[in-house]
C-alpha cells in the first residue's frame, strides 16, 4: 500500500516523465531565430552597404532566400557564409537619404527540420550624400583652427579655433558631430572634445594629461570611439600608444586590449562597424578585432601606412614591400577576410604604390605612385578601376607631391594635399577631383588635412 509521500513521489517522476517525452517529441521542433544582422536595427550607414542576416542554426537556403523582403526593393544577388548567415549583395549602391526596412517572413526551415514561426523586422537609413569639406588653416602656424568649405569652392568659414589649436578631428559618419584633438599650451597634450558640425556645443571628452589622446575614430553607428593614447611613463617621456575604445552612451573608457603589450595606433573602422583595426608596431602588423567574438588577426606588413576596407568588408587594401633586384619598395596588396585569408597584389605592374583607399562604391581604389625610377620626383595619385583593371593618372607635375586622399560620400569626387617640391616655401594646398569630368580645382591655399562630412 503506497503512503502519501509515495504517492507524491510518483506523481513528480510521471511529471518528469512526461517532460521528458515532450523534450523528445518536439524539442526538435524549437524555432528557427535571427541572432544578429548587418546592418544593426536603426543603423544610419553609407549606401555601398551588404545586408546579412544569421540565424541561429544552419538554415535551407532556399527556404531562406524566399523569405527575403527588402522595401524598398532593389536588385542584388544571395551569397552565403557557412549555414547559417545570408548575405544580399545589391547590384547597385543604394539611395541616399533613404530608409529601408528588411522583412524576414516566418517558414525559414532548419536543416534539421526546424521551421521560423514568428517574422523579424529590421530597418536602417542610407546617408545624405550633400557634404562639406572639413581642414585645418593656416597650414604654416604652430596653432591651427577648423574650418569648412563648400565642395564648389564657395563659403569658406570657421568652425572651432581653440586656444592653443587643433593637431587633428573626426567628422561623425552622420555628420552632426565632430571629435576633435585639442592641444595645451606647447603641445604638452592633448584631449579629445566633441563639437556640433557648426561648432557649437564644446565638450571636453577625454581627460589625458599630462599624456596624450588623439586619432579618434568613429564605428559607424555612432557608439563607440576609438582613440589613441599615451601616458606618461616614469621617466617623464610618452609611453607609446595604445588604441582605446570610448563608449558614447555610458562614457566609460577602456583599453581595447589589456596586455599593455599590445600596443596601437591609428584606428580604423570596418564599414559594418563589425572589425576594429589599428597597427601594433610590436608585432609588425595591423591588428584586426572582431569586438562581438573578440576574435584577433594580424596582417603582417612592414609599412604602417593607410589601409582600407571594401565597403562590404570581405576585403582589406594596404601596403607592404617587395624586393626588386635587392631594392626594396612599397607595393598594394589585398587580403581576402572572409574564409580562408588570401593575400595577393592588386596591379600587375607595380611601381612605387602606397595607400589604397576604396571607394564608397566599392568601384575604385585610389592610391599614390612614385616610379621606380622617377628620382626625386613627388607622389602622384593613381586610380585603379576594379572591374576592368585599367589605371587612370589623377596628377602629374613632377615638382609635387600629393597626398592625404579622401572620397567623398557619392563617389564621385576625391579631395587630396598637395605642395611643391623644391622650393623653400611650404604652402599645402587642398584639391579637388571631380571622377567624371576629370577636372581638378584648387579648394584652398595653406590648409591641410581635409576630410569629407555628411551633412
């Protein structure tokens, strides 16, 4: 005869039991869910942009593709990394100043049978594509200031003018902000401030003396910075840099990495906003961080020059040397991210060839050329044509030297530093290229450093 303990017992146990059977009838029927997508939801982003979408399982790709919906709709073509992450690759960039919302419909079916029962919504917004030029002036003074220009030449005007002067800025990707290195008396150090686009609304961010914080970097949602910094170490001298990361929604501040032996400069976004890049000096190499999975690789190369990432973020540009006849030069070079990683040279017959920089569209790569036996020649810039592999001469006087390439945001315009050579006057200039006309014009006399903004 069973007590009322013993009989409790086993009514837990058929609970138990029942469970289990449940677990084993239709635990293979939980749902399939999206777990990330790139854009992320509410995104503002440029208009040479991918759309991935992972689920949280591998998926039947054609169950996936069906259920695909973007508004509104563009043609572009499906590609997928490993089972689980669609990727929709437009034939064409998108609209500026345009949102888009990306529908995933509910049937998606896991390769294990799986089915997605409820849909997922995600939108995002392209950027404006009116922009003003940003630079720095007077060129030749120990303290410069901010100004801005129309890309037609017109309304030059101040924007920020501190004390002691700028050593360099930041546009904000939407255009509204700027993060700009303000020195201290001397150049003794150097902080962080955050300005609207017209000037206005001065904040201090970084707080680093006596050591130094510069080259800040933006992540393509306007969440985080990325900054280089310096401290003082115990004799006095500026240890060397190290990249940190500034999250602009809680305002806390970290090292990227904290062995102290990772040391880091000019940080670099991926245009997802996924990989942040900068170059460690100890290990000879631009360091690359996946900031979700915190996974790290390193492209070796000896120059520590600029590099780019293609707009979709499958490819990385930068410079490195080759030996030619015991002479070593500078050549271009890129490197495959997605898969196996593939590291081959971008022209067939290079010269002296320096700082590739994509295009927004992903159709060209800009870059600076001095011949191998150009002698003391300047450098001068170089476009190369992705689709059909042909070189287009942007500059050509010998007695300059050009540099500090910029795109604008459609494309279709490239401002660039230059000045002459052989002469004892040192007076940067900042130009323009339009890509389409092959006019070149000269924005401003004494002034470096320009940038594009959105705005």
């Amino acid at each position: 005869m069973l007590d009322k303990f013993d009989r409790y017992m086993l009514s837990v146990i058929g609970v138990i039991i029942l469970m289990l059977g449940g677990l084993l009838v239709y635990g293979d029927q939980v749902g399939v869910h999206v777990i990330d997508t790139v854009p992320s939801d509410g995104a503002t982003i440029g208009v040479a942009t991918d759309i991935r979408i992972t689920f949280d399982q591998a998926v039947d790709r054609e169950s996936a593709q069906e259920r695909f919906q973007l508004q509104p709709a563009i043609q572009g073509e499906f590609r997928w990394r490993g089972a689980s992450t669609l990727i929709f690759r437009p034939d064409a960039p998108l609209q500026p100043n345009q949102r888009y919302e990306v529908r995933i419909e509910e049937g998606i079916r896991s390769i294990t049978g799986r089915i997605m029962d409820e849909p997922f919504r995600f939108s995002f917004t392209t950027q404006p594509l009116s922009a003003t030029v940003y630079y720095l002036t007077p060129a030749e003074a120990s303290r410069q200031g901010l100004w801005a220009i129309n890309p037609d030449g017109s309304d030059p005007r101040p924007i920020f003018t501190p004390e002691f002067g700028i050593f360099s800025y930041a546009p904000s990707p939407d255009g509204t902000q700027l993060a700009v290195t303000v020195l201290t008396e001397n150049a003794a150090s150097a902080d962080i401030w955050l300005i609207n686009a017209d000037g206005n609304n001065v904040q201090q961010l970084t707080d680093c003396a006596p050591g130094v914080c510069g080259q800040a970097a933006w992540s393509p949602n306007r969440d985080l910075l990325a900054y280089a910094k310096q401290t003082v170490n115990e004799f006095g001298s500026l240890s060397p840099a190290r990249v940190w990361l500034w999250d602009l929604a809680t305002n806390e501040t970290a090292p990227v990495f904290e062995d102290n032996q990772v040391l880091g400069f000019y940080p670099i976004w991926s245009p997802n906003g996924k990989i942040l890049s900068f170059y460690d000096s100890n290990a000879t190499a631009i360091r690359l961080i996946e900031l979700d999975s915190g996974t790290v690789r390193l492209i070796e190369t000896q120059l520590p020059e600029r590099w780019s990432f293609s707009p979709f973020g499958d490819m990385l540009a930068y410079s490195d040397l080759r030996s030619n006849e015991g002479w070593y030069y500078p050549q271009l070079v890129w490197i495959n991210l997605i898969g196996q990683p593939q590291r081959t040279p971008i022209l067939e017959n290079p010269e002296q060839d320096q700082e590739p920089i994509y295009s927004p569209d992903g159709q060209w790569i800009v870059f600076r050329r001095r011949l191998v036996d150009g002698g003391n020649n300047g450098s001068q810039l170089m476009l190369y044509n992705i689709v059909d592999k042909s070189l287009r001469e942007i500059t050509t006087d010998p007695d300059y030297t050009n540099s500090n390439v910029q795109w604008s945001p459609d494309s279709t315009r490239i401002i660039f530093q230059r000045y002459q050579l052989r002469t004892a006057e040192f007076i940067p200039e900042i130009w323009l290229y339009d890509i389409n006309t092959e006019a070149l014009q000269l924005l401003v006399s004494n002034a470096t450093g320009a940038q594009w903004s959105n705005n």
